[in-house]
C-alpha cells in the first residue's frame, strides 16, 4: 500500500512532535504493510505557511533518518492545501508543494462544514495549468453531505478524491461511515489514506480499511484504491477514471433504493 497523505513530517504542523515520532509512524506504516508515504503536512496562511522549499527538506532529512535505521520506508513530498483561491497561482510560481514534486496533483483540504461559492471555477483554474486537484477526505464535510452531488459534478469535471481509511471504518461516526461507503458505492473514490496524525492517535495504518473494501467492492478495487492509483499520482501520471454515479441527498440512499427495489417499486 501507498499512503497518500500523512503528517509524519515532525515541528510543521498538528502531525508527528518530533523526530521520534516520526520514526516511530514509519515502523508503524511498515509493520502495517504500507511500503511508502507521501508527507503532506498543512499548508495554511498565517498558520501553517510551510512552502514547497521547506517541504522538500524535511522529507531528505526524513529519508535519510530512515535509511540509516534501516526502516524500508519511502517518502515522498507533498502538502494538504487549504482553499484559497491563489493556489493556482502559488503552485504554478514554485511557492507551494504538489504530490511528489511532479506539478500534476495538489491535495486540496475544503472547510469542514461549507463549500465555498463558484468552487468549480478554482478547480477548472487548476485543470486548465495541467494540475489535477484531489480533495482530501470530503466525505467529513458536512455541506457534501447533506449535497453529494456537487462532488458528482466535480469529480464529473475531472476532480479526484481521497478518502480517510478511518470514516469507512465508523471512527468518525455513522454518517460519515455512511458516506463514505455511499461514495465507494457511486464510483466516487479514487484514493483511501491514513490521514495519520501520530503514533498514538490517528495513526498510520491502512490494512484493516483495505480489508473491509475488500469485502465490500472486491480485491480489484481495493488494489486500486490502495496502491495503483497512488503510484500513478507520485509518478504523475494519469489514473484510469471509472464514471460516477449521481448520488441523491436527504433519505434517497443507496440502501433504501436497495429496500424499495426488493418490492419492485420506484424510490424516485
């Protein structure tokens, strides 16, 4: 497996305290089965401002402490970019990190609770330099929620999604855990990572996530999800895109469609 977005860079953000810790995630990962971790700590402005060049350092030093304990672990460098409407702008001028330093992806983190008016506009900005935008866990914000099919529509357009192995395993409550199985279900999900914070809380595993879409879409997808789309990404190259299915707000989920399918009725 390849984790796509971890905070075990140490000192830049809420992620790893220390170098320590951060030493300690990669054991984790390893023992996890997880043979490589794009680091993606926060950039935020006026909170996290850790620009490309700082990026890229922390992930040498980081590589280097791990070829020297012998921890068969490789890291790659990246950022969680909170919206802002100069990011096509700060990525194209060098200021700001994409997945592995290629250009060709940038993880972008939405507000919790809204999504901002003409978003589209920001992701076409990005598309239209060449720069695919994945959207770090969306099925935790609750304006998605409550209208999945603006993710429809962007993901429609062009736009990726990671989701966080922890909500597809109820850690983050039933809704999301919901959500997140609505999304697999509608072909919405192009990657799951660890979102890993630490080597006590939210840490960075992924074996039991993989398991469960193993059960619930099949190996195949699960082998996707886990290691052939993220190794596409590092390399910057292209996924294959399966073609989304619309998904309903309110009551209209996938299991009560299922339920008014059984009687032979129309749950629209």
């Amino acid at each position: 497996m390849i984790d796509l977005h971890n905070h075990m860079l140490p000192f830049l953000d809420d992620g790893a305290s220390d170098w320590e810790s951060a030493v300690q995630m990669a054991h984790i990962a390893v023992d996890d089965g997880i043979i490589g971790v794009v680091c993606t700590p926060h950039w935020i402005q006026g909170c996290y401002e850790n620009s490309r060049s700082i990026i890229l350092d922390a992930v040498q030093r980081l590589q280097k402490k791990l070829d020297e304990e012998k921890i068969s672990l490789s890291v790659f460098p990246g950022a969680e970019l909170h919206l802002d409407f100069d990011l096509p702008q700060r990525i194209a001028e060098g200021q700001l990190a994409t997945l592995n330093d290629t250009g060709r992806y940038a993880l972008i983190e939405l507000p919790m609770d809204i999504v901002p008016f003409n978003l589209k506009n920001l992701f076409w900005e990005l598309i239209n330099l060449n720069i695919t935008p994945i959207l770090s866990h969306p099925e935790r914000n609750l304006a998605l929620a409550r209208d999945p099919m603006r993710l429809f529509r962007w993901v429609e357009m062009g736009v990726l999604t990671q989701v966080t192995g922890a909500s597809l395993l109820g850690r983050f409550g039933p809704q999301t855990q919901k959500f997140t199985m609505d999304l697999l279900e509608h072909e919405m999900v192009h990657v799951i990572s660890s979102d890993a914070h630490s080597p006590r809380i939210r840490t960075p595993r992924l074996s039991q996530c993989r398991q469960e879409v193993c059960r619930l879409m099949g190996d195949s997808i699960a082998r996707e999800l886990f290691l052939t789309n993220p190794r596409a990404i590092i390399s910057g190259n292209s996924i294959p895109m399966r073609q989304p299915r619309p998904l309903e707000s309110g009551s209209q989920t996938s299991a009560i469609r299922k339920l008014f399918s059984l009687f032979g009725l129309d749950s629209k």
